[in-house]
C-alpha cells in the first residue's frame, strides 16, 4: 500500500509543470551611495529631498511588504569632499551617517574615496564599534601590501546566496597617501570569481566605488562572474539598470542621500537577468516615435517641393520602422526557468513622511535652513 502510494505522488509530480513544483525566489536589494555625508534634506528649488530622517521611514516602508529586502552602500557615505576637515560638524554628520547606516540594516559598504578623507585611522576608530555593517574594499592594500578591509562577503535572505565584492579607485586616496589601491576591475572580477567557485553565490553584486566609465568596463570585462555592478563615485543620480556586454547590469546608487535605490530580483535559474525595466522603456519610446510621426505627416501634408516630401517620405518610413521594433519590445517577461530584475529610484521627496525622533537630532546638528561646514 505504501509503495503504490508513493508511486501515485511520483505520478502526479511527474504531470505538475516545472513553474509549479519551484516559484522563482524573490528578493529586493536597496541601495544607498554617494550620500557624502548629507544628513537633511537638500536645498533644491524644485524640491527639498533626501534626509537620514526619510530615509529610515522609506527603508521601513519596503521592509513592510513582506519581501525579504537587503540593504548595501556603494561607498562615499560619510564626507562631503575628499580633502581633511577638521571642524566638528563635519565629524558629527558622519557618525550620525554611520550609526544610521548600521541601525536601519546597512550589511555592507564599499569604502570609497570620500570615507577617507579624514585618514585610515579615523574611519578605522568610527567602524570599530559596527559590528552589523562590514566595509569592504578588493583592491585597497597599505605601503606594507596588507588589506586593511575584506574583500567581500555572502549574504543570505529569501533563499538566496548573494555575494558581495566591494571595491574603491585606483591610487592612492586624497586624504589617505597611506593606501593604495589595485587596479579595480581586476581584483573584483578574481574576488567574484572565487565566490562564484568557493561559496557557490547565486547573485553577485560589486558595490562599485569608482569612477562609472570604469564600472562599465568592469561589467564588459565581468562575463558570467558578476550580476550587477553598482556605482559610486560622481554623484551621477539615476540609471537605468541594462546589461552592459552579456551578462552584467550597471547602474549609479544615488545622489547626495536624494534617492533610495531598489532593485527586486527574481531567481529561479541561471543565466544573465531580464531587465523588465525595459518594456516600461520601450513604451515611453514608442510614445516619442508616434508623435514624431504624426508631426512628419502634418509637414508632408503641407510640403509643396517634391525634395521636402520625399526627405519626410524616408523620414517617415525610418520612424514607423523603428516604431515596428519597439512594438516587439514593449511585452516584457521573465523568461522561464531564468531570472529577471526590476530597477527603481524611490525619491525621497516632501511626499514622504519624516521620523520625528531622528529629525530632531538632525536638526540639532544642521538645523533647518542653515549652511553647514559640509555644504
């Protein structure tokens, strides 16, 4: 009896599709980077966003949504330039950055140029006691050859194994002649490629802390050993997440704290990730290309030379054959038995509330309105 039982389950799970014996896993990465040290919202015209104090409410609203959520910084956290200041408010926003990072689950951060600007001791003496948050830094090495951060390291939420290889620029820091660093793509494309053998990481994610043209470089170079790469360095804001060369994606972590940067990912297989981002791309493209149409045809309607009308004839024809492949574009899926991402920027905007304990310690240190020694 048991044994025809246990054929009867063998049956009916040999008849179930492979989508419903396995659902994808899912899992959502947030990202901060280039916050240089900002702790309040910006002073911008059009509208004041950013703020440790929004961002800690915006970190718990994702948290809320039930899907498991890890957050990382790409590195230029805690100083607004790269040169040494000594005045105390400078020193004040950075702990208050730090302790933030760490209290709202920060598990990594890329130690860029900026974090060092007040020397290898003091960052050393600011992270001595943040035992949830782990700097990292592939390429950084002192005159003695010794690194001073880890490499990387594995993260594990939503069934998932995520590895992640944190790296700064070349040379030697501004504030820190003391160090050095290796040249990047290298040293973080062998770090990932250990993960992928020795760990075994499903996802691997570089927290990029150098200049973009080089993360780009790095995600052409990368092949299969890198999934993301995620940059800081230029305060460049916004990206749009495509995958540069065959397998890796490359987008900026922010700017100056304005930004929370989310990327949900769904795994079920290898292979490079589908960006779903783009058919959300290519609607608004298409958008363009069809009033672009429309106005060709209204000045064709009117030409009266026959070289007008048949320049707008070819421009017409070159326009509908590029609204023909954006139509192929707009219907975007996972792909089955693969793995997809979705990139997006949650603006910390007047929109979002404040939390009103961490507003007040903000503004005993930057109080509204104010010019700070780090603006």
């Amino acid at each position: 009896m048991k044994a025809r039982f246990s054929w009867m389950v063998m049956a009916v799970l040999l008849l179930m599709p492979l989508g419903a014996m396995a659902a994808p896993k899912r899992l959502v990465l947030l990202f901060t980077g280039d916050n240089r040290g900002e702790i309040a919202p910006c002073g911008c015209k059009d509208e004041p966003r950013g703020g440790l104090a929004r961002r800690k409410l915006a970190i718990e609203a994702e948290r809320a949504q039930g899907l498991p959520t890890v957050l990382m910084d790409a590195g230029n956290a805690l100083f607004r330039e790269k040169v040494r200041r000594e005045e105390a408010v400078v020193h004040q926003k950075a702990e208050l950055v730090l302790e933030q990072m760490e209290a709202q689950g920060t598990v990594a951060m890329a130690v860029g140029e900026y974090d060092l600007s007040q020397g290898l001791p003091y960052l050393q003496k600011l992270t001595k006691t943040r035992k949830k948050m782990k700097l990292l830094s592939a390429n950084l090495v002192d005159k003695a050859g010794k690194a001073p951060f880890a490499p990387s390291m594995v993260v594990e939420a939503g069934g998932l194994k995520v590895g992640v290889v944190g790296v700064s620029p070349e040379g030697a820091p501004t504030g820190e002649p003391g160090l050095k660093g290796l040249p990047p793509i290298e040293t973080a494309l062998a770090e990932a490629r250990k993960l992928r053998k020795t760990k075994k990481v499903d996802v691997v994610v570089v927290l990029a802390s150098v200049p973009y043209q080089e993360a780009v470089k790095m995600a052409l170079q990368a092949g299969d050993a890198v999934d993301f790469v995620v940059q800081s360095h230029e305060a460049r804001g916004m990206g749009i997440g495509e995958l540069v060369g065959s397998h890796a994606a490359v987008f900026p972590a922010g700017e100056l704290g304005k930004q929370l940067t989310r990327l949900e990912l769904s795994v079920e297989g290898p292979g490079p990730s589908k960006d779903l981002g783009s058919g959300s791309r290519a609607r608004q493209q298409l958008r363009v290309v069809e009033d672009n149409i429309l106005k060709a045809q209204e000045r064709f309607a009117s030409a009266q030379d026959d070289h007008t009308r048949g320049e707008l004839t070819r421009t017409i024809q070159e326009l509908e054959g590029r609204m023909r492949q954006l139509e192929t574009e707009v219907d975007v899926k996972p792909p089955p038995g693969g793995r997809a991402h979705q990139l997006s920027y949650i603006s910390l905007g007047m929109a979002l509330p404040d939390d009103p304990a961490l507003k007040q310690r903000v503004d005993q240190i930057e109080p509204v309105g104010s010019v700070t020694a780090n603006n």
